[in-house]
C-alpha cells in the first residue's frame, strides 16, 4: 500500500464502462474483487455501460469521476469545449470489426463499400469517420444498430460492427460457419481501446487517486488471464492465441 494511503480516508469514485460487463473489462473488476482498489486507498464503484448510456456526458456532468472510452472519447469532448483528457489504455490496438457471414464475398474491407452496414450511434462518431476518409465509405450504407444480434443472425447478407474477441462466441455458435471478421486495425485504424479519461479539473485535483487506480487495474488485468483467473472474472471463452496477439500487442 502507498505510504500515508492507510491513514486517510479512502477516496470514492465512479468509474463508467463504455459498455456491459466482458472480457476486456476484466482487469477494473479483478482489481475490484481481489482488494487492489481498497489496498491503494480507494473506494470505487463500478458503473456498467449500455445503449442507453452516455458516458462522455456523464463524466461532464460530474456523475462519474472517470470513464471508459477510446482516443475518439476526450477528441470529441475538447472539440465540443469539454476540458477532459485520456489518462491510460489499456488495449494497444483497437479490437473492432466489421462483421459478416461466411459465403457472401467478403474478404476484405473494400468488399464492404456501398454494402448496408448496421453501426451504432456513438461509433458513427468514431470508426465510421475513419472508413469514409481513408476508404470512401458513405452515410447511405448505415443502417441502425440494434445492440442485438438478431437483425444479423437472420439475414445472410447482414454486416455489423463487432469485436474480434466476440464475434466468433457470440456470432459464430448460432451460424453453419464462423463469420467473417474484418479487424480495423488491420487497415490502419490507429485507435486507442479501454481507455480511462475524466475531467482535467478532477486529474488537477486528483493526480493522485486516479495514479493509484489505475496502477491497481493494470495490476489485476495483467494477473487476470490464465487458470489463476478468478472464475467472476474470466472469460467465458478462451480467446486463441492469434485473437489474444491482433487486440493486445503494441503496434
């Protein structure tokens, strides 16, 4: 424990997930239940995400003292005169895909242009304007995303954003074969994932407690994987070692 941390009071926060409890969340949930948080003096309390979730602006709002999000996340506050900044990532490379079922002559991202394409609202923000400058997609390809993965399942010529360490558990087992996953990064999507931002005047005020957590994540996300994961915090699949390397390794 850090000098002087166990003679203060532990310091709250709230820390928003981009999105529902998975895999690559692993390490703020290992850290949570294996006491690495309330060894560096802090009471935390973690916040799932969701369609409905509006992380960014929660985090203005002072409901959240950091977030979840991506290196888009802090660009678009300090655009929209948000003072906030990226304080840690912890995936390298960006997990995600553009997903399509087997058989339908996709192999490559340029097979996808002019095809419909299901992407959410917050990723129009993001990937979405990477694939119309650098590769000529168009907003008359979008088609609403509907956060399930029906929609896809039940048309053969359905594609949709993913993450290639889900696409092949959460697609894969309903369909004859795997679907096709196009990682972005693989394309030069330079992009920062899982990562922690908040406020610049809650970092100035703070340097410290955010320091500490997320030295305590990093932590417990480097101890999570393998058969000493605590079983709440594995996986429910094991990623292969060629999913585990294209999301995880440094580019």
């Amino acid at each position: 424990m850090p000098a002087g941390v166990a003679a203060q009071a532990a310091e709250a926060l709230r820390f928003g997930l981009n999105w529902l409890p998975q895999a690559e969340m692993c390490g703020f949930y290992q850290a949570q239940a294996s006491g690495l948080y309330q060894e560096a003096g802090l009471d935390v309390e973690l916040v799932p995400g969701g369609p409905d979730r509006n992380i960014p602006l929660q985090v203005a709002a002072g409901d959240l003292q950091l977030g979840m999000g991506s290196s888009f996340t802090t660009l678009n506050m300090v655009q929209q005169g948000i003072p906030a900044r990226t304080v840690a990532a912890f995936l390298q490379k960006d997990p995600q895909t553009l997903v399509a079922h087997a058989g339908q002559g996709v192999e490559t991202l340029e097979d996808l242009k002019g095809r419909p394409i299901m992407v959410a609202k917050f990723s129009q923000a993001e990937f979405w304007q990477f694939l119309k400058q650098r590769y000529g997609f168009s907003d008359s390809q979008l088609r609403p995303y509907a956060y399930s993965s029906v929609p896809f399942l039940a048309d053969p010529r359905a594609v949709q954003q993913g993450y290639i360490t889900e696409d092949a558990h959460l697609l894969g087992k309903e369909l004859k074969e795997p679907p096709v996953s196009i990682l972005l990064a693989d394309y030069g999507y330079d992009n920062y994932a899982t990562t922690v931002f908040a406020l610049d005047s809650y970092i100035d005020a703070q340097r410290d407690a955010v320091a500490r957590f997320v030295a305590a994540a990093a932590r417990a996300g480097a101890n999570a994987p393998g058969a000493t994961t605590p079983r709440r915090c594995r996986p429910p699949w094991p990623p292969t070692p060629s999913t585990a390397r294209r999301c995880t390794t440094s580019r």
